[in-house]
C-alpha cells in the first residue's frame, strides 16, 4: 500500500429491503493501493453492499464515503471516480478490440488525444497490439479478461470494483489476471474484490468476510489464519461462516 489514505470508508452502512436487512451496520476503511479482499457466501450481503459503494443503490442508514465523495449524496461523481468489472463479461463481441476501447474511453470522457495515447499504451503493455482490429468474440477468454480489466481502468480512476472477475477461467489465467492487480495496486489504484475462489484471498492484503449481512472478520490473511489455528483462507471462511443462515 502507498500511503495511509482511505479511499473508501464506511460506518454502520446498512440497507433494508421492507423488514429484510441484507447490509446490517457495516464499518471498516480501505486504503489507497490496498488490495481489498470482500468474501461472503450467497446472500451474504456482499453484491447489495458493493452497490451501494459504487452508487448504484442507496443505503438505508449509515454513512459511507468512496473516493473522497459522499455515497448518498455525490453518487453520480462516484461513478466516474471508479472503475468496475462483473465476472459475466461485459464487453462488445460484435466489435474490435479498438472499438471496445475507444467506446469506453468515450464514456469516461476521455478526449481524443488521452484515447490515442492511452490505448497505445495498453496494447504494448497487453502484448495486444496484433489482436487490436480483432473481433472481441473471437480472441481467447484470457485476453478478454485482459481487455476488460484494461478498459475498467483506463480513465485511471481511484479505485477499481472487481465482482467475481476470475469466474469460470482455469488457474493459469487466474494467475496472470492477478499480475494485473498487482500492478494496479503498486501504481496507487485501489482494489476492491470479491472472489469465491479462496485460494485469491491470500493474495489479498486485507480480508472481510461477510456473514448474515454482518462483518464477522477482517484482517490480513496471515492473522486470520492464526487467529483460527488454521493453514489455509479456506478453512478460516468455513469456520465463520459455518453458522450462516443466510445463502441458497
């Protein structure tokens, strides 16, 4: 992590859906270049509180904070502050790999000269300067991971809102997808992310894990594992979420 800047920030965040609390009084702090791990099992809680945190819902009580911007109040400015990507891909498969960039930069408000300069950038450092004029649908699932990645990133925002990105990919793509987190993170871009792969939580520096809209732990992968005696992030969410009452 660069600095001890907190890029997000919440204190007892809730949301209530009639008498359902999905998000139940939620806090803790994330800082600027931290990679945040953000674990639950399915209804959990986890997808209705990264809404509320990318400004696409709004909180019951509690307040919040994500990149310098108010979650209730200034949640337009948030949108534009922010990067995000879904596990289900969310890309253009009817256009190029240009064409994909183009489009988002355009929406970020990127100007005509960043774009040029940008996406020049991106194919080197993606080793995708031969696949720019191809068809989305017809290039690897690896590279459109790549390219999804690139694209919610390419306005270099603040922060980065990653849902389950490495779903249904094999582990080498998982790991190289990692490598770009990483790289992200060293460069000051705050990584938010949740992952039901467990073995990813250890690539984390911090950890929450999500149980019955509440946080039940929250620390570096090292100390939970000694807190709970044992050797894997695996084992730690099976020992706190084995009560959960909530799920599918």
């Amino acid at each position: 992590m660069n600095s001890i800047e907190k890029v997000i920030s919440v204190k007892n965040l809730t949301k209530k859906f009639g008498s359902f609390t999905a998000v139940d009084h939620i806090t803790f702090d994330v800082m600027k270049g931290e990679i945040f791990g953000f674990l639950g099992a399915n209804g959990a809680g986890k997808t209705t509180a990264m809404r509320m945190l990318c400004g696409l819902s709004y909180p019951t009580s509690g307040e919040g904070s994500v990149a310098g911007c108010d979650i209730t109040s200034q949640a337009e400015t948030i949108k534009r502050r922010i990067g995000y990507m879904s596990q289900k891909f969310s890309l253009y498969g009817d256009l190029t790999v240009m064409e994909n960039i183009r489009l988002f930069s355009t929406i970020y408000g990127m100007s005509d000269k960043d774009i040029k300069t940008v996406s020049a950038r991106l194919f080197k450092e993606l080793e995708m300067e031969e696949m720019k004029n191809a068809l989305v649908r017809d290039i690897p699932v690896g590279w459109k991971q790549k390219l999804a990645f690139a694209t919610a990133t390419i306005h270099n925002p603040q922060v980065v809102f990653l849902d389950e990105p490495t779903g249904g990919v094999d582990p080498v793509t998982r790991r190289r997808f990692w490598e770009l987190i990483y790289k992200a993170a060293a460069d000051g871009m705050t990584v938010f992310v949740t992952t039901h792969y467990l073995d990813e939580a250890e690539y984390c520096n911090r950890v929450s894990i999500m149980v019955d809209g509440k946080i039940s732990a929250l620390d570096n992968p090292a100390a939970l594992k000694k807190k709970y005696n044992v050797s894997t992030m695996d084992e730690v969410f099976r020992i706190v979420a084995k009560n959960a009452q909530r799920g599918e």
